[in-house]
C-alpha cells in the first residue's frame, strides 16, 4: 500500500501566505517598471501628474467598495438575515467556531439557491458577515457545514478581503496608467525633440510593451493570489477544526452541485467559484486539487 506524503496544515498556512506576498511583489515591480519607463519618456511632472490622478480615480472607487463589500454582496445575492431560531444549528456552529479561533461572531445571512455554496465579506473581524445557500443548509451534514463555515471564517481571520483590496488598487492603477499612457500616444507627439541615441526610443518600445502587457499579466497575477488565498483558507479550516474530513465531504458534494448563476462581480467570494473557466483566469483552484491536498493533511 502506498504512504500518503501528509502535509502540515501549519506549514501549508506559511507557505501560501508566502506564495501571495511573492506574487504581490510581482505586482509592485511591474507597476514599478512600467512608472519608471513611462516617466522616462513623458517627463517626470508629466507623469506625476497622470500618477495622482489614477491614484485618486483608483481609490474612491476602492475604499468605497471596501467600506460597503459586506453590504453590497448581501444586496448583490439578495440574502435575508439568518433567524436564529429557523437557523439554529448554523448559528450554533458560528459560534462555536468564533469560540475556537477567538473571532467575534460575524453576522449570518441565507441566500435561497439550491446550490451548495457560502461566502464571507467584510473589510475585518468586526465586520464581517458570512452567507450561505440554502441548499448548504438543507443537503450538508453538521460536519461537511461545519467545514464550509470554518473555511469561510478563515477568510475573515486571514484578512483576505483586506489583502484582496490591496491587489485590486495595485492592479487598478498599473490599468488605469497603461490606459493614460497609451491614449496620449495617440494625441501628443512624444519626445519628438529627443535625441534618439540616448535611449530614448528603447525605453519607449519598453513602455509601450509594459503598458500593453501589464494589465494582462498583473490580472493573471491578482487571480493566482486570489487562488493561493483559498488554499490557505481550506488550511486554516482544518487548524479550526482539527480534522479536513467535514470540509472534504462538502467539496465533493458541491463538486457533483448544479452550478449556480450569480453576478459576476461577487462569484470569486464563493466557497466554490460558480461559471468555472480554466484555472489560470478563475479565482478558485480546481475542487480535485483542494480535495486531493485536504486528503494529505
């Protein structure tokens, strides 16, 4: 019979929040590269200028949408607040995973899909809500609940909407550069008073490629961090709850699930990203990888 290679829920934890501070690196320097390069060409005041203004655009739009996620997600579903007493076994299982991990106890919603799926929100612990279908609730055992709700608070411990906010300014503001910059080539006449010996037409195919290249690449980017951060919530589950089985039996379940069909501004919250596409442009890693890792711990 062949030994399974267990993995260390601990170490898995370390080595994915390790993973997405890499990739978000990755980000920084692209977004670095491509504000020297354009700098260089344009004039430093020049793009200074372009600097703020996308700095600004990006962030009331961000911090608009991380002070309101929970509220919008909610409203975007159309979920009702979960009744205590209807819902008592899930408010049950809430708080003694709260009790377990020393979270305050998020707010419950219940959205009417019969789907198996749930999603956290909210910008930290205190306010944070947590939602599931009512297809969770009717067709999940207290056990494979038990798993969805503590991969969910995973997600609100771990700061994952924070970091996710994070990523999204970073990769707003490399689009919305690259956007300004290559409409002003369009407009202005770049340089033309430059000498071309130094450099000055290296660095503007270099731009220009950047400006072309970058927002696709810092997109693929933000998706594989998106995908490490639920590798690691399905790590911190099984620290909640000492055991993957739960979490396993509800991924099967949901793998063998009807896909549900919800807006595709609040799909990558789900525990399992409905409309799957290929891995490399979802947010969620395949349910086969996650099961097959959970299996090993």
């Amino acid at each position: 019979m062949e030994e399974i290679n267990r993995l260390s829920f601990y170490n898995e934890i370390k080595k994915n929040k390790r993973q997405s501070f890499l990739l978000i690196s990755i980000i920084l320097i692209f977004f670095l590269a491509l504000s020297y390069s354009i700098a260089f060409i344009i004039g430093g005041d020049y793009f200074f200028f372009i600097l703020i203004i996308g700095i600004i655009i990006s962030l009331v739009y961000i911090v608009a949408g991380y002070y309101k996620s929970a509220d919008i997600a909610i409203a975007s579903v159309n979920a009702k607040k979960a009744d205590t007493v209807k819902y008592r076994q899930y408010h049950n299982i809430v708080e003694g995973l709260c009790l377990a991990s020393g979270l305050p106890k998020p707010k419950l919603y219940v959205m009417e899909d019969s789907s198996i799926n749930a999603f956290a929100s909210g910008r930290d612990p205190a306010n944070a809500v947590i939602c599931v279908t009512t297809g969770s609730l009717e067709k999940l055992n207290k056990a494979e609940l038990e798993g969805v709700l503590a991969h969910e608070l995973s997600h609100i411990a771990n700061y994952d909407i924070r970091f996710m906010t994070l990523t999204a300014v970073l990769v707003g503001l490399i689009a919305i550069i690259s956007e300004i910059f290559l409409r002003s080539l369009f407009i202005t006449s770049i340089g033309g008073n430059r000498d071309s010996k130094n450099g000055h037409w290296i660095f503007l195919a270099i731009g220009i490629a950047l400006a072309i290249l970058a927002p696709i690449i810092v997109m693929l980017v933000q998706l594989a961090i998106s995908r490490k951060r639920e590798y690691g919530a399905d790590s911190s589950a099984v620290k909640f709850m000492r055991t993957p089985t739960g979490l396993i039996g509800a991924l099967k379940k949901i793998k063998s699930n009807s896909e549900m069909k919800v807006s595709g501004a609040v799909a990558p919250l789900f525990l399992s990203k409905p409309n799957r596409k290929r891995e490399w442009f979802s947010t969620h890693p395949p349910l086969e990888d996650r099961i097959k890792r959970l299996e090993r711990m």
